[in-house]
C-alpha cells in the first residue's frame, strides 16, 4: 500500500510524507527556484528542471525502488491550478 500525506502546501510548494513497502520518504515539490524547478526526496534533489519560459508540467524520479511522478499545471495567476504525485503508476496524492 502507497499512500502520500500532505505536510504543507504553500505557493508553488508541496511537502509530503509518503508512505511505500520501502519505508517513508520526505518527497518536496519546490516551482520557486528563480530558472528551475526540483522534486527532492528526502531533502536530496532527485529531479531537477530548468524552467526559463514556463513552469515544468512533468518530473520522473525514484522513491526507493518505485518509480514516481510530479504532475503540476500552474495557471496564468502563478497559482498551482492541477497537481498530483503518482508511484509506480498510481495517483497517490491530486488535488
């Protein structure tokens, strides 16, 4: 069983505990670098993006052994408009 707990959510930030057969993993959404965006894991960067036009909409990384997912659409406001963290194929967190 997966399953995501939302610790925090800010503007253009979303902090998790996640919970797999591997164990429970801190997983941080951060779209507030000036020129990228990263995914980190554990606070270690597993997936950073440059983001000079436009935010990114898809981050792929590991947690454990399990492949996952950032899903982000930001709105023309500079609001996160759809997100979601999927884990082995499986939506885990939306909003």
């Amino acid at each position: 069983m997966m399953i995501a707990n939302l610790i925090e959510k800010e503007w253009m930030w979303r902090n998790f505990n996640v919970v797999t057969s591997d164990g429970v993993f801190e997983v941080a959404y951060d779209g507030r670098g000036i020129g990228y965006e990263q995914v980190k894991v554990n606070d270690e960067v597993a997936c950073r993006k440059p983001s000079y036009i436009w935010y990114v909409e898809k981050f792929d990384f590991m947690i454990g052994r399990s492949k996952a997912q950032v899903r982000v659409k930001v709105s023309l406001l500079l609001q996160i408009s759809k997100f979601s963290l999927l884990v082995d194929d499986t939506i885990i967190y939306s909003e």
